[in-house]
C-alpha cells in the first residue's frame, strides 16, 4: 500500500474527521476531543486509517497528538 503524500494525507483527515465528528469546518492544528472527539470516536477513527493506509497506531497516540498536523507526523512516521 503506498504512503500518501502530507498534503493528501491532511484532506483525507480532515474528511474523516468531518464526517465522525459531524462538524463542516476543519483545520490541520483543530484539536479531536475539542471537536467533540471521544475515546470511541477516536477507535473508530484509528481503524479507518489502518483500513485505508495499512497503518496500525497505538490508541494513545491520538490522545497525546490530538490535531491533524501531528496525527499526520505519526501516520508518516509509521
């Protein structure tokens, strides 16, 4: 599977984050639990980015980088 590039990376982000969160405005530095984010959000979401990316990140991660410009670090760096 390959890897995204940043810029397509933050848009499929943003998208998910759109629809789970059922908000019409997001940005890369927006933080996932201020959004209305919860621990059951952020499982279902982690699982979409394994689903599309093939990229496993420990639940923890999105709790202590909860924004779209870090969640995208970890995915890269994955």
């Amino acid at each position: 599977m390959s890897v995204p590039t940043r810029t397509e990376l933050e848009t499929e982000l943003i998208r998910l984050w759109s629809e789970k969160l059922n908000v019409t405005s997001v940005g890369a530095d927006d933080d996932f639990f201020a959004l209305g984010g919860d621990s059951l959000l952020a499982a279902d979401l982690l699982m979409d980015l394994y689903e599309q990316f093939g990229v496993e990140l420990d639940a923890a991660v999105l709790f202590l980088r909860p924004t779209i410009a870090e969640l995208v670090d970890e995915v890269l760096a994955a």
